[in-house]
C-alpha cells in the first residue's frame, strides 16, 4: 500500500500552489527523490516558501520543476528492503534496513535488522512486495524498495523504488553475507543467481550499524562545511580487510552466499570504513557533503552499538566541520539505544538545535582526570592543587588535588584517581592528525583525542593556555591552572560584549554557497524569522531568517553572487 495524496497530481512548476486546497494539510512536498526539496506545511503560511523552494530546487537538481503533493504520515519509521533480481526470473530479498535516524529528510544512521523487531510474517510480506514489485517492472540488478512503517502496528506503505545500490547497502551485506556489488555485475553479465537460497538470505546474520560522515556542522543547522581537510584519522582497523573485486574463482568463491566478513571489506574486529577523501582533500561547497561511511557489525546489537561507539572515538577530521559529535549524541540517546526512533527522532529530541550532550558523572571524573594528568605533565613548578575547566559536556568547574604517581583527588569525591596513558599510533599518524591516546582512570578504558600539542607552560599565569582534545568524539578545550589563579581564568572566560540576536546589527552568511533568492529590499521592515535571503551549497537549499525584527539600511547581495562564509548579506538600521 501507498500513502494517499489528499489531491493526487502532479503540480507544474509554473502552476498555481495546492494552498487553496484546506483539506489538503498537512501535505508533504517531495521533490524527485534523496530527501531533496521535501517540506511539510502545516498552514496556508507556510505553503507559499515551501512551494517556492520545493520546485526551485527541483528545477535546479533535476532540470524539472514539477512536485508531487502527498500525504504526511506521522510516526513512521523508514524500513527499507534490498532485493536482487536476474534475468531468469530469480527475485530476491534481503535482510530489512532500518533508516529512520535523519536530518533535513536525510540519513544519518542505519542499521540492518530493523530494531522494531518486526514479527516474520511482517517482514516476509515487505520482502514478498518488494520482489513483486521488481517482477512487475521487469527489473534486473539490485535495487532498493523503501517503506514507512508504523511504530505502533508496523502497518507499512510504499514509499519509492531506488534503481541502484544505495549508501547504506553495506549493512546488508554484513548481515545478509553477500557482495552485492559483485551480483550486480554477475547479473549485468547473464548469469542466473539461482543457486541462492531465499530462506537463507531473509535471515540476518547479525547486526550492523552505518554512520555517515558527512562535512556539515550540526551546531550550526547541520550547515555544510567547506576547506581543506588538514587531518584524517580513520578508526584503527585490525587485520587487514579482505581484498574486493577477485577475479576467477576467487571472485566466485567471494560471491557465493555466505561470503565471509574479510570479503567484504571488514577487517578483523567487524569494522569497515568507506572514504572518499583522504589526507589534504579540498571539500568544495558544490556537491553532496558526505565524506565517508563508517561499518561495524557484531552477534548482536549492544555489541554492534559498543563497537560502534568505540570507531567514532577513534575517528577524527580537523580542517572542516562534520557531524560525528552528532552521530555520537545519537547513539548515547535512550530511545536509540532502546530501538524505539521514528523518522522524527532528531526533529523532536533537538527541536532547539544541537548543542552538544552532556557527559554522565563517571565519563565527567574520568574526564577530569585526564585533563589534570595532562596539564600535571607540563606545569614547570610544583603545584599542589589544579581548577579544572572544560567548555563541553556540562562539566562542572572542578578542583583536583595532584598526589605522586600520576594519582589525583577529584573534587570531593575521596577516592584517589590513578591515571596511566599511552599514545596509541603516533608513529603513523598524518601530519596534523590528532594524537590518539589509550587511558586508564582506576582501571576503567577509555579513548581521548589530543588535537593540538600540548602547551608548555610556565608557570604562574600563563598556565590557564588551553588543552585541545576530544573525548567521546566530542570537541573541546579545557583549561588547568593553579587552584590560586581561578580568579584570572574566570576573568579570562567572561563573555565581553554579551548580546546575541536580540541586538544583531547585521545577516551573516552561515555557511559559503550561491544567492539564489533575494526576497527583501533596501529599506523593508522585517520581522523576526522572516525568510531573507535562500544561498543554495552542496545541493541544499537554506532558508536565512532575520535573526530579529527591524528596518534593513543595506541589501549587500543579489541573485548569483557567490559569498563567503561570514558574508554580510544584510545590514539593519542603527
């Protein structure tokens, strides 16, 4: 079944917008696919922008500027289902995916099985349609059919057919076994996959997990992030992953069902890391932002999500902005880890936006500790006492007692914390790569990321020079001075010239890109949150709002231009 459109057709680009239609809302405006272009109005209002947005990024993507009006299904999760057809009448279908963690109507995180822990015959029916549906169009190679489902009966309707393996597809082959790349090119050369099993391939062998790393800052809207990647850490891989595309009998061997792990491009631990830069890539602002994709499979899901977690931490891009502290704050959410996210998980949890996640008690003593461990290394003369303080992770301000043999007092907590560390890689490590570092806080492991060298300091004032690092793939600088000098750091940290959008006296560009609209003039009244200016950047249209209300004295930007990050493309009126 198919969601209902409440007025089914297919609107011309030139065509008056279906707002005149009430009972319409609230309608989903799709583009033509990849989550491009999809808005939902909820009003008369907000009909007007979306309609505008929804067809110009049409036209400019797909050179068609018509916009199909559908339905909007609320709670639903995105369960896909991968299927494989020959020319001889085979059709197969493969372990679901479940894609349900998004934003701006994009992947983030996928995973195959579904956590939704679909009952068999639920799951026999998707696979039955999506074969069906294969079978009635003809269709050879593999493809992708897509659902949503219902969170709460698992009640599934069609969403769309994509012709092609998609960036996910490598969750699949960790649980179904099978190199779906090579079937296609068996399938493209005649070959019948008749000696695959369905009953085999339908049951998953495992678990697995995919992040997308994509060059976007999620602190700031999930912007995309341009420039030159100055240092690449990929997770630490164990053995070396198998080698792809044997040909002969190898290559056979490779494709037969179940192919193992080493085949399909995992190394020894279940981890696999797709890229697509490298060390010193340009990241330009004309394409889609994803960098790379990071694969763990596992038995089971705690164990994928454990060994998930763990190649985040070990992964590190400086240079450009990404979203792996998001895809962190994802996996540490209870609703993820419980394996109850609908497509509106994001939307609801970071309704206000992203800004970081706060560690828990244990993570913030472990934290603390390092830190002290690491200024302790550096501090020219004797100090007794350190203040800790770390910008990230509702980390309280902490005073840590410095005992002999690397053993520290936390705070009030008695207990003394013994602390040993050891580089973990530095000898390959690419120039300007953060520093990798194995911790021990009383016997606990944990991963720390050293991203700038550590200051050599002198003692007296000039000690509060901050730490650079990332803990739990999270961003941040922390500062230790002598407990005495906790004056100068709170001087030091006082935020002059307080303000915020209330008292904005200019638009800023958030991100570089290309004018697209301008939908103000000189000398217009505008109100908070009014749309002003749309810059278009790695194939995404954003809408810049006025930050607050007032009368614009300058329009520094027209249709084309091309502006910088930081760009003033607006000026109130003093």
């Amino acid at each position: 079944p198919s969601p209902p459109p409440p007025s089914p057709q297919l609107l011309h680009p030139r065509g008056a917008h279906p707002a005149a239609a009430p009972r319409a809302l609230p309608p989903l405006l799709p583009a033509q696919g990849g989550g491009k272009g999809m808005r939902v109005a909820w009003g008369e209002k907000e009909m007007a922008e979306a309609w505008r947005v929804c067809r110009d990024e049409a036209e400019n993507a797909f050179g068609d500027g018509r916009v199909l009006v559908e339905k909007f299904v609320a709670r639903p999760c995105h369960v896909e289902v991968q299927i494989v057809a020959d020319s001889w009448g085979n059709v197969y279908w493969l372990p679901e995916r479940d894609c349900s963690v998004q934003r701006r109507n994009q992947k983030v995180v996928e995973e195959s099985p579904s956590p939704l822990g679909l009952p068999k015959e639920v799951r026999w029916e998707m696979g039955r349609q999506a074969c069906a549906l294969a079978r009635e169009v003809g269709y050879r190679s593999c493809g992708t059919v897509e659902f949503l489902v219902s969170a709460e009966d698992h009640s599934f309707y069609f969403l769309e057919m994509n012709t092609r393996l998609q960036v996910e597809h490598t969750v699949t082959e960790a649980v179904a076994r099978v190199d779906l790349a090579q079937l296609m090119f068996r399938v493209a050369a005649g070959e019948s996959l008749g000696w695959l099993d369905q009953e085999a391939l339908a049951e998953p062998k495992g678990w697995a997990m995919e992040g997308r790393i994509y060059a976007e800052n999620p602190y700031r809207e999930f912007l995309p992030s341009a420039g030159r990647i100055m240092g690449y850490r990929t997770p630490l891989l164990g053995e070396e992953s198998g080698a792809q595309g044997l040909e002969g009998e190898e290559g056979r061997l490779a494709a037969l069902h179940p192919a193992p792990l080493s085949e399909l491009g995992f190394d020894g631990n279940g981890v696999r890391f797709d890229s697509g830069v490298e060390d010193g890539s340009l990241v330009p602002m004309w394409y889609d932002p994803i960098l790379a994709k990071l694969i763990v499979t596992a038995p089971t899901r705690e164990e994928a999500l454990a060994k998930f977690e763990s190649a985040l931490d070990d992964t590190s891009v400086q240079g450009v902005v990404t979203n792996v502290p998001f895809i962190r704050a994802v996996t540490r959410h209870q609703d993820f880890r419980n394996g109850t996210v609908t497509t509106k998980f994001c939307e609801d949890v970071w309704k206000d936006g992203f800004h970081g996640f706060d560690y828990s008690p244990a993570e913030q003593y472990d934290l603390v500790a390092i830190v002290a461990y690491l200024a302790s290394l550096n501090i020219s003369q004797h100090r007794t006492s350190l203040h800790i303080s770390i910008s990230a992770g509702g980390v309280p301000d902490t005073i840590v007692k410095v005992l002999p043999d690397s053993t520290f007092i936390i705070g009030d907590n008695p207990t003394p914390a013994r602390i040993t560390l050891a580089p973990r890689d530095t000898a390959v490590s690419p120039a300007g790569a953060a520093t990798l570092l194995s911790a021990t806080v009383n016997s606990r492991p944990t991963t720390i990321q050293l991203l700038a060298p550590l200051p050599q300091f002198a003692g007296g004032a000039t000690d509060s020079s901050p730490l650079k690092l990332a803990f739990l793939s999270q961003s941040l600088s922390a500062s230790a001075v002598p407990a005495d000098h906790a004056p100068l750091l709170a001087i030091a940290r006082r935020d002059v010239g307080a303000g915020g959008a209330a008292d904005a006296k200019e638009i800023l560009a958030p991100m570089p890109g290309s004018v697209r609209a301008v939908e103000i003039e000189k000398g217009q009244k505008v109100v908070e949150g009014q749309a002003v200016i749309v810059l278009e950047a790695m194939k995404m249209q954003n809408v810049i709002r006025a930050p607050r209300s007032g009368v614009l004295a300058k329009v520094n930007c027209m249709v084309g231009d091309r502006v910088a990050v930081d760009s003033v493309l607006c000026e109130y009126e003093s």
